[in-house]
C-alpha cells in the first residue's frame, strides 16, 4: 500500500524542514516518548542491538508510576488467579533483574496473618494451597518458597502484631528501587549510543515531507527547563508514556482509543525507619489488600487503587488517603501508629482498559499497539505493564520491531548484559575502610551505584572536601550528589533526591536542600539564585507530600523544618 | 480535682512567679519579673525553638519584616540587655546564611556578622571544611563583595566532622582565638589587599560570641554566617540565659511540668515526677509545636480500634491548664471529624496563614490569660504570636513584668465567668 494512499489521522507533512546539519546526526531509528520503565527499558533494548535512539521524557525520568510504585519487582502473588501467565512472567523477569542489577535488589520476607473467625480454618487452607502454587514460580526468582505459620510462630517473627490469629503464612519478594532501574536502564542504552533528553515536552510528530522511510518522523521537543528545542527525525516512534499514553496519542496524531488506559492512582505512606523485620499483609476496610513493608532505611504503607481523572503531571496523596492506608494495617500492627510518617508519594498506574470493574481486578497486562493500522506505520504504543516485567515488555517490543522494521536480527541480551555498575559491585565495608567514609554512608553509596561507587570516590579521593555528607538522613555524599548531576541527566534537587534520596528522610530537607541546590548550581555553571530556586521548589513539593500525613510527631519536625528554612533561605511560596 | 496536690500553700510562695519554660520567651519573662521586685524561679523543661535558633534575631518572619518595618516593642531593649550575648544594630542588620542569602534581620547574636554597613567593601569567606559549607559556591551567592579565601581554620584532626556546637567551644580559649587569628591575618595578606572582613562558619564560642575578642585580634571585623540548627548560637543563648539568670537571682529546678490549676489562693504548678511549685503568678512560655507547648494530637494519632467517643480538637497544650487556645482571635474549634481535621485545611505548605502556625493560648497583649487572673502566657506558645526570636523576648518580658505586678492582689476577685461570655483577646 502506497504510503499517503491510507487515509491518515497524522497532520499533513510540514514542509521546510532541512536541517542545518546534514550530518544524519539528528537522524535516528527509533524515537521513544516517556522516560519510566517501559521507555528506559525499550531504549536500552533497541540500543544494545545497534539501532540508533532518541528517549525524550516530559519530566525526569521515573517521575510517574516507575518511580513511585511499591518498590518491589514481586512475583505477582495478586495475579496468581486471575492471569497466572502474569505470575509466570513476572517471576521470570524478576530472576533476570537479579541477574542483571543484583546490587539493587533486596529481600522482602512477607506475612500474610489471618485473623480468627468462623472462616479462617477454610481460608488458611485455602492460602495455603494458593501459595503452594505460587511456590512453583519462586525458584524463577530465586525465592523461598513459602511457610505455614500458626499463631505463635508469627508472634515469634513479629510480635507486633495483634489481635486473634488463626495462622497465616510467610512468602518472599524482592524490593527494589524503580528510580535507580530506570536510570540504570536509560544510562545503559546512552552508553550504547542513545540520546536521552529529560525534562523535553515532545510537542510534535509529523510526518517528513521528505517521506523516505530513513526519516520518517520529524519530533519536535522543547526543553522544559531552558526553553531550547530539540528536533530530531526518526523511521519510527514508540509511545512509552504509560498514563500519559492518550495525551501522547493525540500529539503523534494516532487515535487515543486504540491506547486506551484506566488510570489508577496508587499512594504510599513512607515512615521514618524499618518498624518490622517482615512486610505485613493487611486488609483495608473495604477488604482490599494493602501493605506494609520495610523499604531500604524507610517503611512503606500500601498501596491505593483508585480513578485518577486529574493532572497527571500533579499526582499528590490526600490525607483521606493517608488515613484509609494507616487505619488498614493499624488492624492487625498498631505501633504503625506510633511510627513518625515523612512523607508520600503518588503515582499512577497505566492499566489496561475496561469499563465496569473494580480497580483491583483489572489486569495488569501490557499490550503493544501497533499504529500501522491507524495509517501510521512503524509507531507503537506500549500501553499497560508492570514494573517487574518492565524487561519482558520490551523485547516483546524490540522483537517485533527491529527485525521487521529495520533488518535487524541481534538477539535480546537485556537479560543478560549486566546493567551499569553491576559487572563487579564492591564490598561496602571494605570499601568504606578504603576510602575513609562511613560504613552506612558506604553500604548506600554501593546499593545504589553498585561498582560505579568506586568511580564516584575516586574522583572524591581527589578532592576530599567531596566525601562531605551532604544529607545526613540517607546519607548522601557531596560527591554522589555531583556524580547524578554530570552521569545521570539530574538537573534539579528533585532530580538529585529521585535518584540518591536526598531529603527524603526524617529531616525533610531542612539540612541538605539549599545545599544540594547550591552543588547542581555549581555543577550546571547556573547562579545562585537558580540552586535556591530549585531548592525552594524541592521544599514546597516535599511539604505537600508531607503534610498529609501530618502526626504529632511529624508536626513538630515540620514546624521546625519550616521555621529553619524560613529564615536560612526565605520563605518558599 | 481534689487530692494530694491541693495541699496548703506558703505564704511566702504567693509573692513567687513561676515560669514555666526555659527558652527566650521564659527567659525574658524571669528577668523582667525579677526586675519587678519579683521572687521568680524557673522551671525548665528542655530545650526548644531558642536552642535551635542560627542566631538571627526577628520581630516578625522577615520577609514580612523587610515589608513592614515597625518600631521595637517598649521592653524589648531592656530585655535583650539584662540577657546579654545579642546585638541591635542602628540602622538594621544583615545576615548571611549557609543556605546562600543576605537577609535582614532586627538583631543578632553577637557572633554572627553584620554585613549590613560593609556594602561594597571586600568581605572573605573562609574556605575550610565544615559540613554544609562551601566558601566557593557562597561567596557569589551572597554577592559580589564576597571572596572565598584560603585559610587554615581548623587546627585538629577530626574538626572537620565535629558538630558546630563542640567546635565553636574550643574557641572559647583564647590561646585557641590567638592561632586563629593568625591563621586569618596570615592568609589575608598572602591574598593581599585590604580585607574589610571575614565571615567563619558558626564556632566562634560556646560560652559567649567570640566575634569581637578575634576582630580586635585580626584587625578586620569577624563574624560567623548563620548555620543549621542546633549549633553554636543556641549554645551561646543558654549560656547567656544561665548567666543572667544567676546574675538576677532567679531560682532554677529542672521540671517537666504536667498541670498548672489554681489552689486556694496560689498556682500550683505539678511536675511530671510529682513535684509541686507553688506561687502566686505563672507564665507559661513553653513554645509551640517545636519546643513542645503545643501538640498536634489528632483523634486517630491514638486510636487502635474504636473512635473516640466524641470529637476533639486535634491541637493541645501539652500540659493541663484552664486556658482557652485559639487561633485568628477566635477560640479553637472542635473538628467534625472523629479522626480529627484534614492536614490540607490547617498545616503548611497547603494553607497560608495556616492554623498550625498561628494557633495557641488565647492572651491579652500583657500576656494574661483571659479569665484566669495569675496566669500569663508568652512567646511561641501564645496565639497569633509571630513565631520569632525577638517577639517572643518581648511577649516574655511583658508577660514577666505584667505577673511580677499582679502579686500580692487577690486572685479570687476577678470572676471565673469572664473566660466563658467575655470578649477573646485579640493581639496585633
């Protein structure tokens, strides 16, 4: 079929449009639009198989649901019944992601009591059967299989929690840190040649005058932050921009129903320190089954499931939300009450779409759509999907596209190719010892950068003043702080805490964000006045997540937070 | 309540005022009545929002203070005198901070710099390794005046991660402040020029500001930029405080007080161990929510299963006394929720203005508490009150000066009622 021929949703083709450099360095083969999990992940797939990249993302990179899920690559336990192929997969790509990140991965043991009823005979043989055939795709992940417990024995491994309990069962799961997954990912496929652009709105796609099939596609993207304008040409485009998928749809001119998604939003509540050796199964009021977890230094309550019809770019928790999550594991661990609440964060999920269902049974499947059939040959949605089989995702895609649209045959080797820093992840203590910093400051500075850590403390080594902690809370070094702004595309103190967890400890900020603003100031040759700036926006952004989880405790530090910002770097507004 | 505690009360301790509290409000309000011809004892609590000041010295949140620049309260300068240690500059002062800003300020620690009068001239910033400090990125940010100089300011191994407050201790030797100031003439002249003055990290002295002491010895003005909290000046303000406190007289226990309630003729004021202290006026300067004045303490905060039985207000007083709170003027009201009221209506950054910063005991402008004749309140913990540095010092020395004149009056003739049908306070 002649191209043209196929009556087409896409804006007539713009004409004008030589480029200055007649290099071909603007060209590319595949254009990706959204920096999560599944747009890093597609962009480390096509670029490890030779084929030239562009990534441009709205935000930073893992802004939305990647960035602010569980924090766990899980087998999927939810899934078992209703689409246990999901299980089966995302147990696999869980064991893959050990394999290729093991440094940021972390066991999570989990207990699922049961409370004492009429029933709960009935419901512990049924869990425990459940579990019997979850335990079938532990071994893909490397974990444990699952115990039955009764009563005492969970009083033994938790004796926080209360009320009559007829037994429960312990399982295993993995956590993870999305934000470092994605930077990993994106990182990974720059070094394999890709270009990634953070904080660029793509703002156009439009079909080439020149109508060859070596650019296709003219994007058109600004910078978000400094106003310049990106374009680059492109044989093909992937939509990677999960909720967004439907905004996105309508600028690359593709019909928003073919990419369809339910959005769900999903919050968590983050406590000031691990409060239980075991993640905690609970059920909310309305029966949903909701979490509490210990998380790298924090511990986690989740997580919601509900309609998000609002701004995607404006995701925040409510204190409704707040309060649904902690009555819920409140049942049956109360001292979680007692826990100083820092903070939330808000995401939402790209389900698939169907109307009439509850949010909760709604798949958590990925679907390639692909546009050739909405007269837009070589674009492709990437709509759905979950974090632990963000990897599967995108070789589906990736051996889809690159045999058939670009001749390409190189197999996948996402599966096996060691992510940056994983090659050979340095031992923390001794690498503290060696360096002269603190074994914890150590231990996370490894968790995070795996080998990578010792080029960070190399160029340290070269300018002590650089060990200097920055933020006390994680902790995170001066030099780590410099390194996520030169190698990881941060350009923000939002960027820096994304990827390090500055600030987004006990203190709020108050002792590491006017620094850190000053660091990437320094670092991007920006002024003063901008580090600060970038800081204020940090605190207030920090603040709202933080206020709707407002305790007594947490009130105090919160007057303090703002009583010290107030008069060290003026009020934030 | 009827029990143990409603025991006789001396004679003598009705001639007494009892502060309850230990930071600049409390402070303030000791020396003031004691000036008034007051017996006057401390009762000590802990540490709070004066403690961990950075030294700045505010009527107002500044940048309302930049806006509006009103003249001091009419004690305010006894006051700061009779503490000793802080500074009113005429004209106005001007701080640097570590977060990277000049901003003005009403007064100052002594230790801190007063950039204010120097406009124009070469200022040095020490390079030296301190957490949080980076001569290099402060120098431009506090303006063009500002150059980052290389000094040896450290003179031990292990200073460069010691906590502000045990560096600026050992600056309290002389010997210390004489290497020191060798150390900074020997590298403003290796840097040559003239040098109008030199801004260090916050360790000049624990016991007293050692600014002056070192700028005499330097022959250029020196002064500490304002830190993080928790550092020297906080330091540097209890000692102050004990000083003038023992200078004036004033008895001291440390008490973590529970309850304050009326006894016969007298207050009462209970401790947390059982202690009693009774006298004839109490001032209540707690603080607020960071010294621990105030709690927020919604419903749910204590809930395991079952809601309370009736709505309450999610914001207290941490001890038991019968003063209303409020906020705006106006009494506090009961939430209509059980678990208490939604953060977004009441708490920074949601809500300007917010309640959580506003809200406390409502008091006339003396300080005393409608309704309950005897009993003052002031600083952070009084509501409406600007949560600042100076403010509090004045709402102090009023409340102290106010409760040493209500002595010897008799408590019992001002009625009970007034708390209930009379007018609620309102402050400016």
């Amino acid at each position: 079929m002649a191209e043209g021929s196929v009556p087409s949703l896409l804006p007539p083709p713009v004409a004008g449009m030589a480029l200055a450099d007649g290099s071909g360095s603007d060209e590319v083969d595949v254009a990706i639009v959204g920096g999560g999990i599944n747009g890093t992940g597609a962009a480390r797939d096509f670029a490890l198989r030779g084929l030239r990249v562009a990534l441009f993302e709205r935000n930073d990179l893992a802004f939305g649901a990647s960035g602010n899920s569980s924090g766990m690559i899980h087998g999927g336990v939810r899934y078992l019944s209703r689409s246990p192929h999901v299980t089966e997969t995302s147990c696999r790509d869980s064991g893959y992601i050990q394999r290729i990140a093991p440094h940021l991965l972390f066991r999570i043991p989990f207990l699922m009591p049961l409370r004492s009823g009429p029933a709960a005979r009935v419901a512990l043989e049924l869990v425990d059967a459940y579990f019997r055939a979850y335990d079938d795709f532990q071994p893909l992940k490397r974990g444990e299989p699952h115990c039955r417990l009764d009563p005492t024995d969970l009083a033994r491994l938790e004796p926080g929690l209360v009320g009559a309990l007829a037994g429960g069962v312990s399982f295993d799961e993995w956590g993870v840190d999305g934000v470092r997954l994605c930077v990993l990912n994106a990182l990974d496929a720059i070094e394999h040649g890709a270009r990634v652009y953070p904080h660029t709105s793509v703002e156009s796609v439009a079909r080439s005058v020149r109508g060859d099939e070596r650019s296709r596609y003219v994007v058109d993207a600004r910078d978000r932050l400094d106003g310049t304008s990106v374009r680059i040409r492109a044989r093909a485009i992937v939509n990677a921009t999960g909720a967004w998928a439907p905004v996105t749809a309508g600028l690359i001119g593709v019909p928003q129903a073919r990419v369809r998604v339910r959005p769900g939003k999903g919050i968590h509540v983050v406590l000031d320190r691990r409060i239980a050796n075991f993640g905690i199964l609970s059920e909310a009021i309305d029966g949903r089954q909701i979490f509490l977890e210990p998380w790298q230094n924090v511990s986690v309550l989740g997580t919601t499931d509900d309609d998000y019809y609002g701004d995607l770019d404006e995701v925040h928790a409510t204190s409704e939300e707040v309060r649904y999550l902690v009555q819920g594991v409140a049942r049956v661990f109360p001292s979680v009450r007692l826990a100083r609440a820092i903070g939330t964060y808000a995401g939402v999920r790209p389900t698939l779409y169907e109307y009439g269902r509850n949010e909760d049974a709604l798949s958590r499947n990925h679907r390639i759509v692909d546009h050739g059939a909405d007269g837009a040959p070589m674009v492709y949605s990437m709509i759905g999907g979950k974090l632990a089989s963000y990897r599967l995702f995108a070789q589906e895609l990736c051996d889809l596209v690159a045999p058939r649209d670009f001749g390409v045959n190189v197999p996948c080797s996402t599966h096996t190719r060691p992510l940056p820093g994983a090659e050979r992840v340095p031992d923390a203590v001794e690498t503290a010892a060696t360096y002269g910093i603190t074994p914890v400051a150590a231990r996370r500075l490894v968790y995070r950068h795996g080998g990578r850590a010792l080029r960070i403390l190399e160029r340290a080594a070269r300018r002590p003043s650089e060990l200097d902690v920055t933020c006390i809370c994680e902790p995170v070094l001066e030099a780590e702080v410099r390194h996520v702004v030169r190698e990881e595309l941060a350009r923000t103190v939002d960027d820096v805490a994304r990827r390090t967890r500055l600030g987004l400890g006990p203190c709020g900020g108050m002792r590491c964000a006017a620094r850190c603003g000053q660091i990437v100031a320094q670092e991007r040759e920006r002024s003063p006045a901008e580090g600060r700036l970038m800081a204020r926006e940090f605190i207030h952004r920090q603040g709202l997540a933080r206020a709707v989880a407002l305790g007594p405790q947490q009130a105090r530090q919160e007057a303090l937070t703002f009583a010290h910002l107030d008069a060290s770097l003026g009020r934030s507004s | 309540m009827i029990s143990a505690l409603d025991g006789p009360v001396a004679a003598s301790a009705e001639r007494r005022v009892l502060v309850v509290g230990c930071g600049v409000a409390a402070t303030a309000a000791a020396l003031a009545a004691s000036r008034a011809g007051a017996a006057v004892m401390m009762l000590d609590g802990g540490t709070g929002a004066s403690t961990l000041s950075t030294g700045a010295v505010d009527l107002l949140p500044w940048e309302d203070a930049d806006r509006a620049r009103s003249g001091l309260p009419a004690d305010t300068r006894g006051a700061l005198q009779a503490l000793g240690g802080y500074v009113l500059d005429e004209g106005g002062t001007r701080i640097v901070t570590s977060a990277g800003i000049v901003r003005p300020a009403y007064g100052r620690d002594a230790a801190l710099l007063n950039v204010g009068p120097l406009s124009g001239q070469r200022i040095a910033v020490v390079r030296c390794r301190r957490p949080g400090w980076d001569a290099d990125a402060l120098a431009p940010a506090w303006g063009p005046s500002f150059e980052a100089l290389d000094a040896v300011v450290l003179r031990h191994g292990g200073e460069d991660v010691l906590p502000d407050a045990d560096l600026a201790a050992r600056h309290d030797e002389s010997g210390r402040l004489d290497w020191l100031a060798h150390r900074l003439r020997e590298a403003m002249s290796a840097a040559g020029g003239r040098w109008a003055a030199v801004v260090v990290p916050p360790l000049l002295g624990a016991q007293r500001a050692r600014a002056h002491d070192l700028s005499d010895r330097v022959g250029a003005r020196c002064g500490e930029a304002a830190g993080l909290p928790g550092g020297a000046p906080g330091l540097r303000f209890e000692n102050a405080r004990d000083r003038a406190l023992a200078a004036s007289g004033v008895a001291y226990a440390r008490a973590r007080v529970r309850s304050v309630h009326r006894c016969l003729t007298a207050w009462r004021v209970i401790g947390e161990q059982g202690q009693s202290f009774d006298g004839g006026a109490v001032v209540l300067a707690t603080g607020g929510f960071i010294g621990g004045g105030l709690e927020f303490a919604p419903a749910e905060a204590s809930l395991a299963t079952a809601l309370p039985a009736s709505a309450r207000r999610a914001i207290r007083l941490t001890l038991d006394a019968s003063v209303a709170l409020g906020a705006y003027g106006r009494p506090l009201e009961v939430s209509r929720s059980l678990f208490g009221p939604s953060p977004e209506a009441i708490a920074r950054p949601f809500a300007r203005d917010a309640l959580m910063d506003r809200a406390g005991i409502l008091a006339n402008e003396d300080g005393s508490v409608p309704g309950s004749p005897g009993l003052f309140a002031a600083g952070d913990v009084v509501a409406d009150a600007p949560r600042a540095w100076l403010a509090a010092l004045a709402s102090g020395a009023r409340a102290g000066t106010a409760a040493a004149r209500c002595l010897g009056r008799s408590l019992v003739t001002e009625s009970a009622q007034s708390s209930l049908d009379g007018e609620p306070a309102s402050r400016p």
